[in-house]
C-alpha cells in the first residue's frame, strides 16, 4: 500500500532504515542526512551529506597529522581502530575481513556509549 511514496521499497526493505531505540551514536540509521531524504528534504538532506562528508574528511587528515608528528617525534602513535571488528584474516576463506571482535551487545545493553566517537 502507498508503494510509490515508499521508492517502491519492499516492506522488508524498507524496515532495515527503521529508527531503533537504544542503538549506539554512530548507528547509520542515525544519519540526519539519511532522515532528512527519507522525509523528502532533499535540499536540506545533500547540505547535511556534504557537512558529514567535510567532516569525515578533516577527522582523517587530524589523524593523518598526527601521525606524522608521531613519526617525526619517534613517539608511539595508536593508529584508528573500528571499535567492535578488528581487522583478521578469515577462517573460511582466508582473506583479510574486518571481524566482530565483541563489546557492542554489552554496551547496548548497559546504554553505555562513551567509547563512541561523534561522526554525525
């Protein structure tokens, strides 16, 4: 019903956007430009996209910076990690996979997100 105000998403299509309750900060079902299109703000929804990409961009150079200082320094740098998958090579098929390393069930369950960086 009302398939065509919907992009003619199927129903399970368009329930795996669905906001969810109690989910971590960087959960993509939080993106504000990703809600702002679905709500038909398309003007307002590519501003947004360009604001989260220029400052996915500058977190990365920030950290490239530091880095080169670090080497320059001879100082220990830990480089960015994902928070719940570590980088590992897969036991099926042996090639490199990023691999759920755990913490992510144990922190939505205490509504514990502090380990979370503010990417929107």
């Amino acid at each position: 019903k009302y398939a065509e105000n919907m992009y003619y998403f199927s129903e399970l299509a368009l329930t795996l956007n669905a906001p969810e309750n109690g989910t971590a900060p960087t959960d993509s079902r939080r993106r504000p430009d990703q809600r702002l299109m679905e709500n038909g703000r398309w003007d307002e929804a590519n501003a947004e996209k360009q604001r989260l990409e220029e400052k996915q961009r500058l977190s990365r150079k920030r950290r490239e910076a530091e880095a080169a200082r670090a080497t320059e320094d001879g100082t220990p740098y830990d480089p960015y990690k994902p928070l719940w998958f570590e980088r590992k090579k897969d036991p099926v098929t042996q090639e490199l996979a990023h691999i759920y390393k755990g913490g992510y069930w144990e922190s939505k369950e205490k509504q514990d997100w502090s380990l979370c960086p503010d990417i929107f």
